[in-house]
C-alpha cells in the first residue's frame, strides 16, 4: 500500500491503540453477537487485521475478503450490510480511472455508533488538558464523518472517492428546527435524521405543509433531552430519535383529546 493511500485512510481513524480498537470492537460483538452469523463474524476479523496500519481502517477488495474468509461473495456483500447496519462500520466505495468499481475503505466506528452529543453532556470550556487528535479539528458531525480530504495532485484520477459530507446541514430543513436539534447534535445527516420524523409525524397527523409545528417539535425535543440526562445509560441515536417522535405524538393526541372535551 503506497504512502498516500495511507495518507488518505488517516482521517478516517478514530482509535489511539490497538488496544481500544479491540476493546470497541469486542464490546459490539458481545451485544450484537445473536444477531451475527459466523461468515459476518469471519468478515469482521478479516477487516479487523488488516486495519492496523491505519487504527481501525481498511483497505480491501471484494475479491479478497471472499478469498481470506473463503465465503461466498454474496455472503460477504450481505456481512459488509449487516456491519453498517448494526452501527460498527462504514464503507467507502471507490472507482478506477476506468469507472470500474476499485478497493473500497472500511472503517470501525467508536462505540454508540460514533454519536457524540455536543451539548448535553459536554462542558463548555473544554478541557486544555486533553490533545485532541488533528484528524477530529475538522470533523463537525455527531458521527464524526470525515470530510473529504483535498487532492494531492491535480491529475490524480486513479481513484475517486464517492462520498458526500454529511456533516452539512441540508437546505430545505428550517434553521430553527435545525438550532434546535443542534443543542445535542451538529451532524448534518443526524439532524436530517431528526427531520425526516418530523415529516412522518405530519403526515401521519394531518399536519399541513405549511403549519408551524416547531413548538411541538420544541417540547418534544425538551422532553427527550430530560430523559435521556435522567438516566444515560444505553442511550443510543436510535432511542433519541424514537423518544422525539414518540413524543410528538403524545403531545399530539393529548392536544386533540382537549379540543374534542371543549365540545362536548
């Protein structure tokens, strides 16, 4: 593997050792292991060895994890799924000059999925004490998803990475709700996440387009943050996201249950 292909994995390293890299990755298959089968679990350790050069990164064609885990490649397709699916990798797609599918990278995400809340737990000073690693100076999402690194050379077209920063902040989501969501998350595709439920709750309610459900969506979202400082524990993106919606629409059938009583 030449320098600069380990140049452009770097950013995508979320581990200081060897060590919190096992730890991480065996605290995700002690919860996850009834839902892994053993060819998942053969994909996982095959990803696993070869991300040491590069703290949890890897650098691996198709073709060669169906060979090291000697699986069939629909099995390995279908194991690479499962890993991003449950939380404990990323993928990165690459192409040759010749637009040909190339080697992709995978990445092990830190544990509870990479989310990192921004405002509820965080003090505001932070701690001078602590060396940030130059690999998170530019991260700006919850997920910590790397941008995109800069072209060494103008001319480089051997490989082109196919990845959007999903740290932005889509445009068509209202800067208020946007703020709002922000107090614990700054990711762009987290807070798209938080959006999209509060689309499905329109929908589902009758709520028109244009109505103003932000108040809703204000005591909703205080309602959640509360219970999740009242007990943290196992409080995945997954549980926030359900507790928000759920919320909403509480407060939704509790705010029609009252209009009908003024009718009786």
């Amino acid at each position: 593997m030449d320098k600069s292909m380990l140049l452009e994995m770097q950013p995508f390293s979320y581990f200081a050792s060897k060590r919190d890299l096992r730890q991480s990755i065996n605290e995700r298959v002690r919860k996850l292991r009834n839902r892994l089968t053993p060819s998942t679990l053969c994909v996982l350790d095959v990803l696993r060895l070869r991300s040491m050069k590069v703290l949890g990164v890897a650098y691996l064609k198709i073709e060669t994890i169906i060979a090291l885990t000697k699986v069939s490649r629909a099995s390995v397709e279908r194991a690479i799924r499962k890993l991003e699916q449950e939380g404990i990798i990323k993928r990165i797609f690459t192409s040759r000059k010749t637009g040909l599918q190339g080697a992709n990278i995978y990445y092990f995400l830190p544990l509870n999925d990479g989310v990192e809340l921004t405002g509820l737990d965080k003090p505001k000073t932070p701690d001078k004490s602590k060396v940030e690693a130059p690999k998170l100076e530019s991260n700006t999402g919850v997920f910590n998803t790397p941008k995109r690194s800069k072209e060494t050379k103008k001319n480089n077209v051997n490989r082109t990475r196919l990845v959007k920063d999903s740290s932005v902040i889509p445009s068509y989501i209202p800067k208020d709700f946007a703020k709002l969501i922000q107090q614990g998350f700054s990711c762009g595709r987290v807070i798209k996440q938080f959006w999209s439920k509060m689309v499905m709750f329109k929908n589902i309610t009758g709520w028109t387009r244009n109505e103003n459900v932000l108040p809703i969506a204000t005591d909703a979202w205080e309602y959640t943050k509360n219970e999740y400082k009242r007990d943290k524990k196992e409080w995945e993106l997954d549980r926030f996201l359900k507790c928000f919606y759920g919320t909403m629409k509480r407060i939704e059938e509790k705010r029609v249950e009252e209009y009908a009583a003024m009718w009786k």
